[in-house]
C-alpha cells in the first residue's frame, strides 16, 4: 500500500527554507538520497491510519492467521525525491485479498467488484489445515479444533485426517464460491483521513498538497 504525497508549485526541490522548516520536524535531507530521518507528520498520520486499518480488520470475522496480516501491517522507510513524498504501508502480500475479496470460480457474490478471481488452480491446504488443527481461536464458536474432534469421533478417523479432509473440502468451497470483501483498509481511507493529512502537511512546508491513489 504506497500514498504518493505531491508537493504543489513548479515540481523542482524544495527550497531551503523549506528544508530548514522540515528540519523542525526530524526531517533531515541529504541532497539526492531522499529522507534520512523520521519526519513527525507524516508518522503520526501513518501510525493513527494503521491503528484503524488493525481496529477495523479485528472487527472482521475471517481467519487472519493469528493475526498474522495486522502484526505485518507497518509503516515502511519515508522516502522524499523532488516533489514527491511516498508514505508506503507495508502489509502481508495477501492484503488485497482480504480487503477486495475474490471472486469465486462458479459464483461471484461474496466480492462482485473484485479484480480478483479464482480459477482452476487449487488453493494450497496448508494454512486452512492449520487453521483447523487451532485451538485458540476463541473468535470461533465452536473452535476450529472441536469442529476436528468431532469429524474425527463421527467417522472413526485420527484428528490429523480430519483436519487434512475438512481443510481439502473448505479450500474446494474457497475456490468456487470466493472470499467475501472486507474492506478493512479502504473503508478506513475517507476523506476526513486523507484531509487531515493533507492540511498538517500544507501547513508543515507552505505547499498545496495532494494525494495520489493508494497502490
């Protein structure tokens, strides 16, 4: 997820006064290399907006692995070149997923406006095998692993096929049917947020500031 922030005016660097006005805000430049320290508005404005993005994605009932995609969510090195500022949010790859949902192979509901789409190419079964063989998922009910337990005590199997049958069985749903869109990260994205951004930066350097669209 990377926001390009651009500094209104004739596109050339800042200028010294400018730089010495950042300086007030940890920003340090080196001609040429860009940023080499924090600059204080641009990561108050980041961390507040992941702090939404990780409330908002907490209040979606999906897997997330643990938490593994919010603890992947973090802001990455601030980087300013010419005019432009790039805040980029790093987050685990399948974040987009998650967010705008996919298609399923046969139908579409669960996330009709999603460029994603299942094809023919199975999902892998590991990570939904391991879901199921979990036992702190107390956002479940029942939890995955007493769903296991009682597959395996109805059909006279160990728990490890159980959790390696319903896994195969839930990836084959996955894959026809999709993935629901959350949209944890964009419904966060409204223009009071970007707003908010943009006027303590046009204040912070004296420039009109506008912000590109999220990739």
């Amino acid at each position: 997820m990377e926001f390009d922030l651009y500094v209104g005016g004739s596109g050339k660097k800042l200028t010294a006064t400018q730089r010495d006005a950042l300086k007030e805000f940890g920003v340090n430049l080196d001609l040429g290399k860009g940023v080499t320290g924090p600059n204080k508005v641009l990561v108050n404005w980041a961390k507040k907006f992941i702090a939404l993005v990780k409330k908002n994605l907490a209040t979606q009932q999906i897997n997330t692995a643990s938490n593994v995609l919010s603890q992947s969510i973090q802001l990455a090195p601030i980087n300013l070149q010419d005019a432009k500022y790039a805040i980029a949010i790093e987050a685990a790859h399948y974040w987009k997923f998650i967010n705008y949902g996919v298609k399923g192979a046969v139908t579409q509901d669960k996330a009709p406006q999603s460029p994603f789409q299942y094809r023919n190419k199975p999902i892998p079964a590991r990570a939904i095998q391991e879901w199921y063989s979990s036992k702190t998922s107390a956002r479940y009910s029942p939890p995955p692993a007493q769903i296991v337990y009682k597959v395996a005590s109805e059909r006279g199997i160990t728990p490890e096929k159980a959790a390696r049958s319903l896994s195969y069985a839930t990836r084959e749903n996955i894959r026809r049917h999709g993935i629901r869109a959350t949209y944890f990260f964009t419904n966060v994205l409204t223009d009071d947020v970007v707003n908010m951004l943009v006027n303590e930066m046009s204040e912070t350097i004296g420039k009109q500031i506008s912000v590109a669209s999220p990739r």
